[in-house]
C-alpha cells in the first residue's frame, strides 16, 4: 500500500463521525437564539439553520457492522473510477480539472414529476444520514464505511414513476476533457451507466450518498452523488450521477454490455458465483489483507433476499 495509514482496528467506531459536535452545534445554534440574541434575532434563527452544516450526518445506528472501519485515507485513497484512470491509488490525482459545482441531475423517463434536481437543493431535501455499510468489489477486495446520504426511495417516491415503469437508470458524468482516463480508454462504451429495478431502488439499504466520513463526497469517490447499493459489487455503485430514468425495458450497463460474462446485471455478490478467473467464496480487507468469507448479498440478506428468486446474478 503507498498509503500509510493506522490500522483498522485502532480506529474506534465512534470517531467516524463526532455526533456529538452536532449535536453540540446544534443546542449551541439554540442557546444563542433564545438567551444571547434577543427576540429579534431569534426570529432569523430558522434561516441560521437553513445554513447548518449538512456534515457530519446524524448515524443510523441500525445498520451495524462485523468488522472494523477502513481507515478513511484508504477508502478515499484506493479507489476504482475508470474516467480518470484504471490505477486505484492515482485517482486521487487525477481528480482536479473534475468540475462538481455546479451540479444538475435531470429525473426523467417514464415518471409523472420529471425534475432538474440543483445538487444544492437535492442535498437538503431529502433528509441525510450516515450509514456504516460494508462495501465489497467483484475484485474480492472488501472495505467497511461510513456513508452519508439519503434513500432512494425519497427521490423515486417524488418523482413518481408511471405503472408500466420498472427499471432505473443512472448515468454518471461523460467529460473528457475533466476525465483523462475517458481519453486513454476508448474501448469503453462511455459514459459508466447502470441500473437497478425500482423494486431494489424502493429497499431502505439503497441510498444516494453525497458524504463520507462525516464530509462531502470526495471527487474520487464520486463527489457530488453516488449510488451505494450495500448488497451488490462496487461497480453497481455508479458515480457523479448527472441522470436518472425510469424505463419500461431493462437498460443496458457498462460492465454487462462490455464482459456480460463476468458481470451479470444483477451483479448481487454471491460468495457461491465464482468470477471466471477468482473465486468470490472469500474477499480480502483493505488495507489489513484479512481474509474473511463472503456472504450473500454481502450479509444483507435479511434485507433483500425477498427480491429474488435465487436466481439472478
Ligand atoms: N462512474 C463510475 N462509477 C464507478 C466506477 C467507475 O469506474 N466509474 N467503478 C465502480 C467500482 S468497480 C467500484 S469497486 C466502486 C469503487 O468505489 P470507491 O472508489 O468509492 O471505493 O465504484 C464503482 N463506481
Ligand atoms: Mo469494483
């Protein structure tokens, strides 16, 4: 690893996020308006808070993990995004012409409330809240961290997909000229899109992240928002989204179109599927090199099993 880094274990659980700095903030915020300010101040309070710090996001506390946190200059330091380059611990670099503000992501497709969502309004209008997921590559790497985003099921319950509609789409950000890794990789069929049935878009696991460790999204780790979809391989979680549609057919993705034999669509990790090179029965901790077995869905089975019928890959 170049990154040098304390190991998992001696990073406590509880320092992914300081909650009680927001909380902290927050009664600080209301002392102030009621006993330091005066009436007239307290009544400009509402728009104070409008401005509160969206990070860090108050932790879901009922999604747990078996394992230690990653280290956050690992998981913000190993990354694959193909647009910039295929060398996971050179994104990082590759990320400065990558412009995020401003940031449109137009809701279209087979839906009653199509929307041209600001990144700035969409990060505050569904409520955002930190999750800590374990996350596992089809490359039989593993890491465990701390989201921060809100459920899909709030943006599709808004934009309200028609009946016949059954599947969504995602598309991530197609700029060569910001992503140099578009331009040295030609073979792929740009731009990285992705899609899931709305059925798994609706399950509460499946969030738009905007945050990690506590802070805004990292451009290598998809600043300003991200598919994070706990239960499937990492590359169903498509990043720096700019599209979403509603379909009636199954629409294509990257890694089906280009390998359909290693990536299935589903692409649901499944420690009994091998890849036709590796075996996924085990995976590999990032940056420890623990081995530990895999499980189905990546142990969120009690979550989503009730999507399939065991037969999707
Ligand atoms: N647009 C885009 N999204 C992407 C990828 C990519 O190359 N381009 N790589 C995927 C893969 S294979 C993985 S493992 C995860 C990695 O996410 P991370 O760098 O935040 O760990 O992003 C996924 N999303
Ligand atoms: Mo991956």
């Amino acid at each position: 690893m170049l990154v040098k880094v304390a190991r998992g274990w001696e990073i406590p659980e509880r320092e992914a996020t300081p909650e009680h700095l927001y909380r902290d903030r927050r009664k600080l915020l209301r002392t102030m308006g009621f006993a330091g300010m005066g009436a007239l101040l307290a009544d400009a309070l509402p728009a104070a808070t409008e401005d509160a710090p969206l990070y860090p996001a108050k932790r879901n506390t009922k999604y747990t993990l078996d394992r230690p946190l990653t280290p956050e200059p690992v998981a913000t330091g190993y990354n694959n995004f193909y647009e910039f380059t295929l060398d996971k611990q050179q994104v990082r670099f590759r990320v400065d012409k990558f412009k995020i503000d401003p940031w449109t992501v137009k809701v279209k497709g087979l839906v009653n409330n199509p929307k041209t969502y600001d990144i700035d309004d969409l990060v505050r209008r569904f409520p955002l809240e930190e999750r800590l997921y374990r996350f596992r590559c089809v490359e039989a790497w593993a890491m465990a961290v701390p989201w921060t985003g809100f459920e899909m099921s709030a943006l599709i319950r808004e934009v309200d997909p028609k009946p016949d509609a059954k599947y969504m789409r995602m598309v991530t950000a197609y700029r060569p000229r910001e992503m140099p890794g578009i331009i040295s990789q030609p073979h792929y069929d740009w731009p990285y899109e992705e899609a899931m049935t709305i059925d798994e878009a609706m399950n509460e696991l499946a969030l738009f992240g905007t945050g990690l460790y506590g802070k805004p999204l990292p451009k290598q780790n998809g600043a300003p928002v991200r598919a994070i979809i706990p239960w499937k391989y990492g590359l169903k979680n498509i990043k720096s989204i700019v599209e979403i549609e509603f379909t009636k057919k199954r629409p294509p993705t990257l890694w089906n179109k280009a390998v359909p034999g290693e990536y299935g669509w589903y692409s649901n990790v499944n420690p009994e599927r091998p890849h036709p090179r590796w075996s996924q029965a085990q995976e590999r901790m990032i940056p420890t090199g623990e081995i530990r077995p895999t499980y189905m869905y990546n142990g969120y089975e009690a979550f989503v099993a009730e999507l399939y019928t065991g037969d999707e890959y």
